[in-house]
C-alpha cells in the first residue's frame, strides 16, 4: 500500500467520525452543564452540591481541557481543605 493511499484512507475516515465526534462533544457539553447546574443549586437545596459539581466538572474534562484543569486544581483545593478539617477534628489519616 502506497503512503498516499494509507493518508488518504485515514482522512476519509477522519471525515467520517467527525459527526460522532461533534455530538460526543455535546453531548458531554449539555451533561456536564446540567450536573454543574444541579450542583449549584443543590449548595442551597438538599444535596451533595459539591459532588455534583465536581462531577460536572470531572466530566467536562473528558472533552475540554479547560475544564481538566479547573476540576484538577478544584480537587486539590478540596482535598487540602478536607485534610484542614481532619486535623483541626483531631482526626489524621
């Protein structure tokens, strides 16, 4: 097989999942959104708002790096907190 006929078999193929890939993409778009949005309101209704939103987030950064990031410094930032609170309960892991 020629090295053109290989480049030129796979953008075809590229052409041909780019659809699946838009529709995955917003799909985990809408997803993500409304898992960020229940977890907003759940911060003032009954809920694990923070789960949820970190969800959302976690999400989100399947498809956007952007996002990737935000949810990776939001988990550290959890962390830290919640490690914050274990020592100030006298209770270390």
């Amino acid at each position: 097989m020629d090295r053109s006929e290989t480049q030129a078999g796979t953008a075809l193929e590229k052409r041909r999942r780019a659809p699946v890939r838009l529709l995955r993409k917003v799909a985990v778009a809408f997803a993500g959104s409304a898992l960020i949005v229940a977890g907003v309101a759940m911060l003032v209704l009954p809920g694990p708002g923070v789960v949820a939103i970190l969800a959302g987030l976690g999400l989100l950064g399947t498809e956007f790096p952007t996002a990737r990031r935000i949810s990776h410094g939001a988990n550290g930032y959890i962390r830290a907190a919640w490690q914050a609170v274990r020592r100030r309960l006298g209770r270390a892991d």
